[in-house]
C-alpha cells in the first residue's frame, strides 16, 4: 500500500469513528484542540502531524489501535537455556544451620 492510499485509509477510520459517535467536524476539532480545517486534511488522507492522530484518536476512544506497535522483547533459546541452567534446583541451607538442625 502507498503512503497515499496508507494515510486515505487513516482518514477513512477517523470519519467512520467521529460519525458513528455522531460528531460533527467543529465539535471533534475542538475537543483534540486542533482546527476544524486539520481534521479535515486529516479525514482526507492529507499530511498531518503524528500528535494530531493521537490527539483525534484519544477523543475517538480509538487510541487501542496504537497496540499494533507494541514490541515484546523475545528471548532466544539459547540464552532461555543458559538462565534455566543456572536457576537454583532445590533450596539449600547453610551447612551450619543443617548440623545445629540435627543436633536437637
């Protein structure tokens, strides 16, 4: 997908969301602090600012979407193996403590 057709697709889900909640353009606008000619390039596929997305999207409740960038921090295997091998197997006391343990 070209960055065109990306952010038309962008503006797309920002108007179906400002119209399923029944928000005319003036009132989204105000609320994410933004003007009303802004939401407009913005529903339109045009360039805007990343905290202008974020902005509309956190008045849009909408801010989920943003999950698609989460990044988990994999472990490879053998690392994975290495903090395995040299967890502890069993508890183990002080020698000391053993021998007073069985004196009594």
């Amino acid at each position: 997908m070209s960055d065109k057709a990306l952010a038309e697709h962008i503006g797309v889900f920002i108007k179906h969301h400002r119209m399923e909640q029944n928000k005319t353009q003036d009132v989204l606008a105000n609320s994410a602090g933004i003007s009303r000619s802004t939401l407009s390039l913005l529903e339109r596929g045009e360039k805007v600012t990343l905290a202008t997305l974020i902005q509309v999207l956190r008045i849009l409740d909408q801010l989920h979407v943003m999950e698609a960038f989460s990044v988990q921090e994999v472990i490879s295997p053998l690392i994975l193996a290495k903090i395995e091998k040299n967890k502890k197997k069993r508890a183990g006391g002080k020698k000391e403590e053993i021998k007073n343990q069985n004196n009594w």
